[in-house]
C-alpha cells in the first residue's frame, strides 16, 4: 500500500478529553519520517566494519538517498571515530549539502540531523563511559 497516496486516516485520542478525533497523513510527512530513518541507516552504513552486520541483500536506502545524505552522515562519523568529536560546526553540513544538492538546509534542521547522526553513533558504537 502507498501510504502517500492512500489518504490514510488515523484515529487518535487526545491526551485528556478522551475526544476521538482524525487527521490526514500528509505526505510531506510521510516523505520527511522516511529521509530521518533513512538518515539512520546510511549512518549505520558509516560505521566501521563489523560494528553492525545487515542481513539482508537489499540496500537499506535508495541510490538517490544515499547518494545525497552519505557526505554528511560520513563527515559526521568521521568526526566522531578518528577525532573523538560529538559535534561539528553546521555550517560544514551546509557546505556539504551544498555542493551535493545545490542548496542547503535551515541551520536549526542541519543541527537536528546531526544530533540524530551523533546519537546513532553513541548507540551503535558508543566511545566514552556513560556518567
């Protein structure tokens, strides 16, 4: 099923009221849930070998995906592996996202995505102790 182009309504409570209430899956919100997750995955990709085994035979992301959002998880994973790194200046993500894409994002959304790239990481393969 096409969740994108389904139209799909989702039943929810609110938090208090117990009112039911529905809301439209919008597919910009589809498409952006996919590019996180799809960010989490080529960051796995990025991790030095054994770290984590794939079982499967087909690629995690598409061709397009990775090809756009690999530089940056990789730049990222560098800093952190071969620099002890758990942060990096966004407007170096911007730079990378320019010359792959032609424009970047919004500094605020670049953060955010390291932030995700950077928390993966210390998941997957952490460096420091935990306090």
């Amino acid at each position: 099923m096409d969740i994108k182009k389904s139209g799909v309504k989702i039943e929810g409570l609110q938090s208090y009221g117990g009112t039911s209430l529905s809301f439209k899956v919008r597919s910009f919100e589809v498409k952006e849930c996919i590019l996180w997750l799809s960010i989490v995955f080529i960051t796995i990709l990025c991790t030095p070998q054994p770290t984590v085994i794939r079982w499967s035979t087909t690629p995690p992301v598409s061709a397009d995906v990775l090809h756009q959002w690999k530089g940056f998880c990789a730049l990222i994973a560098n800093a952190y592996y071969t620099k002890g790194m758990a942060w990096l200046p966004v407007k170096t993500l911007q730079l990378e996202q320019m010359a792959v894409t032609g424009s970047s994002e919004e500094p605020s959304l670049v953060a955010s995505r390291m932030q995700l790239v950077f928390s993966t990481l210390e998941v997957v393969s952490p460096q420091w102790p935990r306090v």
